[in-house]
C-alpha cells in the first residue's frame, strides 16, 4: 500500500512539475499583440460593395505585409448589407459588440446609412463613410458628431459640381451648347429628386422631363420617354435611373432613331461590362474616378496596379478608391497619434491632408450640417474606345469631349 | 344573335376604331402598345395554362422566368450562341426544372387549401430568387446585341422593330398551345381534367400526370420566353417578381383556362398604358391604368354574372 501511495505521489509530483514548467515556459513568450480591428459595412452583392471591400481589404494586406500599425496586426471585418437598412443596422451592432472594432468604414446607398446612423451615433467609435449621397443623411447624423467622418460629396456637393462642370465646359468649347435640358427620370425617390435637383441648379436653362419606370423596380420600356425627349430636341439627355436601364435605354434610343448632343447616363453605377458594347461610345456620365486618372495621377495608378494584381480585374468604379481610402486614412492618422483611442485619432483626422487613390488631395472640413467631409467634387467622364476618360476637371482630364454624341 | 356575340362584335369594333384613330393622331402609340401586349400575353400564357388545367396560382411564375433567363445568359456567354438559339436548350432544361418543383413541392399541395399552394408557390419563388441572388449577385446583366436596336421609319416617324417579335411570339405559343389542347391525346385529356378533375379520374386519366406534363410544358413556354426576354431587358434577381403579378391580372382579366382572351386582355392592356405614357406627364399613371382596367373588367364581369 505505502509502495503504491509512494509511487502515485511520485506521479503526482512529476505531473505537476511538468504543467507548472510548461506553464511557466509560456508565460515567458510574448504575448501577441491585440489587432487594431476595422468593421467593414457594404452591399457585396453589388459590384461597389464588392469592390470596395476587395479595396479594403488591399490596404489591411499591405498594412500587415510592412508590419502592422504601431506593431500591432490590422484586421478588416466586413458584414453585408445587402442594401437592407435592417440588415446595415444589425452589422453596425455586431461589429460594435461581437467583434468589438476600433473603427467603422463602408457604406453604399443612403437609405441603408439612414437605417444605421442611430447605431453609430450609439457607439461614437470613428466612423469613415464612403457612400450615402443625401442630405437627409447628414441631417440625420446632425451636428457636433465629431467622430463621424463623410468621404462621398453630398447631393449638393455633387449638383455644385456639375453646374461648374458643365459651365467650365461650355466656356472651353465654344460648339458644345447646354442650353435646353431633358432630364429622363425613374419614378421613385432617387430619379424625383435627381429632377427637382436639375431644375433648381439650372434654372437659368430650359428644362423638360418625364418619369419612366425603372427596369429595377418592373419597368423596362423607355420608348414613350425617348419619344418624347426626341420631340423636345434638346442640347442635353440625362437619364437618371439604374444600372438595369443602361443599356436597354441605349439599345431603344437607337431603336427610336434619337442622337442628342449630349447623352448623360445618371445612374448611381454602371455594369460592368456597359462600356464593352458599342451603344456605349460617346456617352458621359458622373463619377469620382475611372481608370484613365492613373493616366495623370501617381497614386491613383499604385492603387489600380496593386488592386490588378491581387485581385486579377479592373476596379471599375468609384467605390474601390474609395473603400481603400476609408482604410487608409484612418491608419494614417492612427500613425500620427501613435494611437487608437478616439479623441486621438479624431485629432490627426482633422489635420490630415491625404493624397488619395481619386486623384485629389483631402482634408476635412465642415459640409451644410456635419463637421468632418472630404470629398466634394464629382467628375465628368465619358465613355471612349470603351473607357471611361476624364473631361472634366480639367486638371484631371485624360481626353476632351467627343461631341456631338453619334452613333 | 346572343348577346354575347354583340358584346363581341362591338367589343373588336371599338378596338377596331380605337386603333385607326391612334394610327391616325400618332402611330407610335399603336406601335407600342402592340409591341408592348406581346410581351405580356407571352409571358401571361403560360399562368393561363397552369392556372386553367392544374388550377395553382403558381407565384414563382416571374422568378421561374428569370431563372430562365439567367440559364439563357450563361448558356449564350459560355457557348458564344445567340439568346434566340438558346431558346431551345434553355427551354429544355426549364420543362425539367418545372416537373422537379412540381413532383417535390406542388403536386403534394394540389389537394390543400389554396392558401397553402400559394404560401408554397410563394416560398418557392423566395428560394429561387435567392438561390440566383447568391449565384450570379445582384448585378444587373443584359446581352449588348445590334439586332434589338433596329428600326424603321414611315414619313418622319422612327420606330423599334424589334420588339415585333413578341407578338409573334405570343401568336405562336397560342397557336402550338391551343393545337395542342385540341388536336393531341394528352390535351384533350389535359382539357378534361381542367373542367372536372373527379370526372377525368374516374375514365380513367391519369391525373397526375396530366397535371406534371402541364405544369412542365408551361415551365418550358416560360424558358423559351426567358430567353427573349434577355434581348431587350437587364436581368437581375428581382427582375421577375412584376411579371407574376402582371400575369395573374392579366389572366384574371381574360377569364381562368381562356388562353385567346389573355392576347385581347394584353392587347386592351397594352394600347392603354401606350396611350397613357405618350401624354406627357403619364408614364406614372400606367401602373394605375393597368390595375384599375382589370379591376374594371372583373367588377363589370362580376355584375354581369349577378344579373
């Protein structure tokens, strides 16, 4: 019995030896360091959502590739939202609580943002926007919210630009004519709005329009508008609809024999492959950035070189620059403060002058409501050779305008 | 003479009035409008024929076409093939699509409450929208072809001529349906189960697999129309929701099991909402038009019925 009990408390003695020394050996390796988390937000059914967080994510790899930020490991966490406000709302309270993030970045469709903006104003955390064009966004974040950072130009931040836009152009060549307007325009909020919105920035103009249903929400058959447009004989088409109407409405305009001067597209994105069909030639549209601006921006092209090369396409809108700013940005201004804590970052945030993928130089500044917006300026494109070329600012500009539009 | 065959005659000699005038003032709008009926009668035919045989209000009807449509787009950018010869495969593949969600959803429901059926048709309408929003996400697509865009012009008047080819296609579903119903075996016996289906039993049909064989046919109809769908519209989806809406009023209108109304109801249909968007301002009031004419009709139907 004593052998037995000696030799079970022999084995006792070795066990405990041994956890206590495995134990020990531990606690003298380093602990590894906490990642600075990032909650990404955006619809990654849509080509901007996708590419935008594909963006995102290039940052965080490069980030980490030279060493993290302030040693510490960067991570991006991105939820879909579906382009549901719901949805948008419930990630913002996942990120905050479950995984516990240091920033909010994303954002696409400001029905969406306004379903998430009680959630954020919830966590104050610092949040970086790349989407949500209205106003009513940024009445309803409100002011004094210091921690919210907008990227995307408001509404009327975009309408300004155009007016300066189009008056730049008008002044530079002297054949193109903007003098009477047609705006098509899709019966819902967004094409309503576009028209009200055309009608107050040009109403020095002559300006018609007539509503068709989107083919996004059952419509399809643009004929009667075209018609009329066609009867109206203007200098200027706009169509304002959605990426499902882009090339049926180009497909029935040439059905319907109409060629005005100047045919604008207005959607807030493009297919993918719209400028590869031939009806694409010659049409302008809106946007932040194309590819042709890596033709006259440095970080422009390192952004497109290094997204081609991870991800084997061409980011083909707006929202990837975007998205990669988002990161960017804030890890910039991380590095500035030499730390995550909100008031910290907030501060390099302010007097940060960024150099971003979109061509401009930013820094923040009071919009109409909040405190902190960066871009405001969109860009008038338009489609060449099947890419999209800058007309417009002209210190962007990659090629002058194809005018009048023909087919 | 009955007074159905005046309700008739006068019925085509209105329509008949109606359009010389329309070519007269401005023909764009008969154009269009016809253009515009083809499109709903060729996707409406086929809810007519399920709805008068097998007597299910089948909900997934649009995202049955727009999964046809997706099949056609795929089949077309993999094989290098135009939408109109993919047709066939498309349709092919649609008929066994549609005896598969028959023989493991519908046909265990066809003697429930109609509730049931159209919770179910509903919920298999949810699965294939979803299913194809996971697949190809929600970014719109749509073929670049030069033929769609091809027109016409009479005096200083231009016009699609394109779109033509959905009156005839619907033209040629009635027709091929119509033989079909009246000329073969299994239509005659499809025809007798849709008027009794007790009845039909005891002679000795098979049922079931009348119900099967029509329920697939019409999935291939709805295959062959996603393939034309995808010359002239974006798909996505969403993009077939509307279109079971549409066909059920549309069928509605026309009367359960009349396959040759569903082309006068398109037609009633189309020239109206034509008319309407080619005043200025209207296109919002084609909606309204479309549903408030059905409501019409079935009301008038309805007191006739009383009297």
């Amino acid at each position: 019995m004593s052998k037995k009990l000696s030799a079970l408390t022999m084995m006792l003695i070795v066990l405990f030896s041994s956890v206590f020394f495995l134990t020990s050996c531990k606690g003298k390796e380093e602990k590894p360091a906490e990642p600075i988390k990032f909650g990404g937000i955006w619809p990654l059914g849509d080509i901007t959502g996708d590419q935008a967080a594909k963006a995102a994510q290039l940052v965080v790899d490069e980030l980490n590739a030279n060493g993290g930020l302030m040693g510490r490991p960067v991570e991006l966490i991105v939820i879909d939202s579906e382009l549901n406000p719901e949805k948008g709302a419930a990630a913002v309270e996942r990120l905050a609580t479950v995984e516990k993030v240091d920033f909010f970045v994303g954002g696409m469709s400001s029905g969406v943002h306004l379903g998430q903006i009680p959630a954020l104003k919830k966590y104050k955390k610092v949040t970086m926007w790349t989407g949500a064009a209205s106003s009513t966004a940024e009445t309803a974040v409100g002011e004094g919210q210091d921690w919210y950072f907008h990227l995307h130009p408001w509404d009327y931040n975009q309408g300004n630009s155009y007016v300066e836009g189009w008056d730049d152009i008008a002044a530079k060549f002297s054949n193109i004519s903007i003098d009477r307007w047609f705006l098509a325009y899709e019966e819902g909020p967004f094409g309503s709005a576009s028209f009200a919105a055309t009608q107050t920035l040009f109403s020095d103009m002559e300006i018609d329009g007539e509503a068709f249903q989107s083919a996004a929400l059952g419509g399809g058959d643009y004929t009667a508008v075209l018609q009329r447009a066609k009867d109206y004989n203007p200098d200027v088409f706009i169509w304002a609809g959605y990426a499902a109407d882009a090339l049926p409405i180009m497909e029935q305009a040439k059905a319907v024999n109409f060629t005005p001067p100047l045919f604008i597209g207005a959607p807030p994105g493009w297919p993918s492959d719209f400028g590869d069909s031939a009806l694409a030639e010659n049409v302008t549209l809106y946007g932040m950035w194309a590819p042709s601006i890596s033709k006259v921006s440095a970080v422009s092209k390192k952004f497109q070189d290094a997204y081609e090369a991870k991800y084997g396409e061409t980011p083909a809108t707006y929202f990837a620059p975007l998205g990669y700013t988002s990161i960017e940005i804030i890890a910039k201004a991380v590095e500035a403060a030499g730390s995550v804590e909100t008031e910290a970052v907030i501060k390099a945030l302010k007097a940060i002058q960024y150099e971003s993928p979109l061509g401009e130089t930013i820094s923040f500044s009071p919009s109409n409501v909040i405190s902190n917006q960066g871009f405001r300026n969109q860009k008038i494109l338009q489609w060449q050779n099947g890419n999209q070329e800058v007309i417009w600012p002209f210190e962007f500009a990659t090629a002058e305008p194809a005018y009048p539009f023909t087919r | 003479m009955n007074k159905k065959k005046i309700y008739t005659i006068a019925g085509i000699s209105a329509a008949l009035i109606l359009s010389v005038i329309l070519l007269i003032i401005r023909p764009t709008i008969l154009v269009y409008g016809i253009q515009r009926a083809g499109i709903y009668a060729a996707i409406a035919l086929p809810m007519a024929l399920v709805l008068g045989i097998v007597h299910i209000v089948n909900l997934a009807h649009g995202e049955m076409m727009m999964v046809a449509a997706y099949l056609s787009y795929f089949i077309c950018t993999t094989f290098g093939i135009d939408p109109l010869v993919a047709a066939i495969p498309t349709g092919i593949i649609m008929f066994f699509l549609g005896l598969i969600i028959f023989k493991t959803s519908i046909a265990h429901t066809l003697e429930a409450p109609e509730l049931n059926q159209l919770i179910l048709t509903f919920g298999v309408a949810m699965v294939l929208s979803q299913s194809v929003n996971l697949i190809a996400t929600s970014q719109p697509r749509k073929i670049s072809l030069d033929y769609v865009s091809a027109s016409a012009t009479i005096g200083d008047v231009s016009f699609g001529i394109y779109d033509f080819i959905f009156p005839v296609l619907a033209a040629l579903f009635l027709a091929v349906l119509i033989y079909f119903l009246k000329k073969t075996r299994l239509g005659k016996a499809a025809s007798a189960v849709g008027q009794n289906p007790r009845g039909a039993r005891i002679v000795g049909i098979n049922v079931d697999l009348t119900y099967t064989i029509i329920f697939s046919l019409a999935s291939m109809i709805i295959g062959v129309f996603g393939s034309f769908f995808i010359t002239k519209f974006s798909i996505f989806p969403a993009v077939g929701g509307t279109f079971t809406m549409k066909s059920f009023a549309l069928v509605a209108m026309a009367g359960i099991g009349n396959l040759p109304m569903v082309i006068g109801a398109s037609l009633v249909l189309g020239l109206a909402e034509s008319l309407v968007m080619s005043v200025p301002h209207g296109a919002g009031w084609s909606p309204m038009i479309f549903f408030g004419l059905i409501i019409i009709v079935i009301l008038s139907r309805s007191f006739r019925s009383k009297q």
